[in-house]
C-alpha cells in the first residue's frame, strides 16, 4: 500500500508537468510575434530606421551610399566640380553627415518601408525608396530631384501611389504594384514633362482599386476626379 501510494503521487506530479508544458511552449512562440508588432521609427537624428533596439536600415548603408555615388547624379563629372563634392560622393563619413532619412512609412504587416531621402549637397530635393525586409533590398522609385514624395499605401497595401517627374512646381502621381514594381497607372504625366500645365494632388483612396485626386492649374483652377485603377 505504501508504495502505491508512492506510485499515485508519482503518476500526479507526471500529468501536471504534462499539462503544464504546453503554455510554456506557448510562451516561447508568441514571443517573436510581440517583437515583430513593435513600431518603426526613425532615429531622432534620421541617420537609422530602428525597431525597437534593432537597426533595420542605416543611411550610410552601401545600396545607399552606393547609388547616390552613381545614380543620382549629384557625382557625374559635370557636377563633381568642388573638393567639398568630391569629398560627399567618396568618403562614407562625409556622405553620412549630410544625408539622412526624411520621412518613413511601413507597411503595416512590416514587410516593406516607404522612405525618402535627401541630402544638404542639394536641398530639399528628394529621392524615394521602398525597402523590402525579407529580401534588404531598396526598390529605387525616382531620381534625385525636386517634388518627389511618397503619398501612401492602398487600403490593403498592394499597391502604393507617390508624386514624381515634377517640372515648375507641377507634378504626376504614379501608382505602382507592390509585389513586383510594375506601373498600374499615371496621373498627369506627359510624355515631355515641360509639357505639363497643372498639378496632381492625390487626396485619397476611395476603396483598394478606386482613388480620388485633384489638378490644378493655374490657367483653369482645380478640377477634382474619382477614378478606378
């Protein structure tokens, strides 16, 4: 009887572990979800996107600093004529004091980042990016000029809609494909963009496929349009 006794206790303690060890593994997978719904922020001096504690991406990162060396064309030998210019378009350090992020706009399941940079070397020109996560990729949307910004993602975030091509002040939208880039439509966007005669302001997005937008021009005022995509 003694050591049924024994056997009995044994067999409890056994079950209750048992039924226990679940929610310890529980615990452990829910805990990279919280993680992962923590905020992206910029750093407060705009130089790094960080969640949490983590640095995603930093300015002086090599797609960055490299692309700037060789697409923006703030270095091609026409405007690389001084030793501070040369200095910014060769030296990492130089480059990483004055360029930084502008604004920053993730997705909100965090997979991709909508972000605009610019630089004192020629201000407030801007060049827009979205920087894909899973492949630390940047997508590059623009060159580096003046009147480009990033607007917003579509209500389910398969696509995005940002301002470009600007000419005097007067600027195109252009909605492209989040998966692979590709263009969805233009607004206001000749083929000659000195062509241009107003402005296309975006204002929202009516439902996922449908946006509404306004031109404006100084000739013939403001003309507001809903259409689908």
């Amino acid at each position: 009887m003694k050591y049924l006794k024994i056997i009995t206790v044994l067999l409890f303690v056994l079950n209750s572990w048992f039924c226990k060890s679940p929610k310890s593994k529980d615990a452990v997978t829910t805990a990279p979800t919280e993680i992962e719904q923590e905020a992206i922020t910029l750093s407060a001096d705009k130089k790094t996107i960080k969640q949490g504690e983590n640095t995603i991406l930093a300015i002086d990162d090599n797609d960055i600093f490299n692309w700037f060396k060789t697409e923006s064309g703030l270095c091609n030998k026409s405007n690389n004529d001084s030793e501070n210019r040369n200095s910014f378009c060769y030296d990492s350090t130089v480059f990483l004091a004055k360029t930084s992020f502008v604004n920053i706009h993730p997705t909100k399941n965090k997979k991709y980042i909508a972000i605009e940079i610019s630089s004192k070397e020629m201000l407030p020109d801007m060049v827009l990016g979205i920087y894909n996560r899973e492949t630390k990729k940047i997508n590059w949307l623009t060159n580096y000029y003046l009147g480009n910004k990033f607007i917003s993602f579509s209500p389910n975030e398969d696509k995005f809609v940002y301002s470009n091509r600007c000419w005097e002040a007067l600027c195109g939208l252009t909605i492209k494909d989040i998966g692979n880039y590709t263009t969805i439509k233009e607004i206001n966007n000749p083929q000659y963009v000195d062509a241009r005669s107003s402005n296309a302001i975006f204002n929202k997005w009516i439902d996922n496929n449908t946006i509404n937008y306004t031109l404006k021009s100084h000739t013939i005022g403001s003309k507001e349009f809903t259409e689908s995509i």
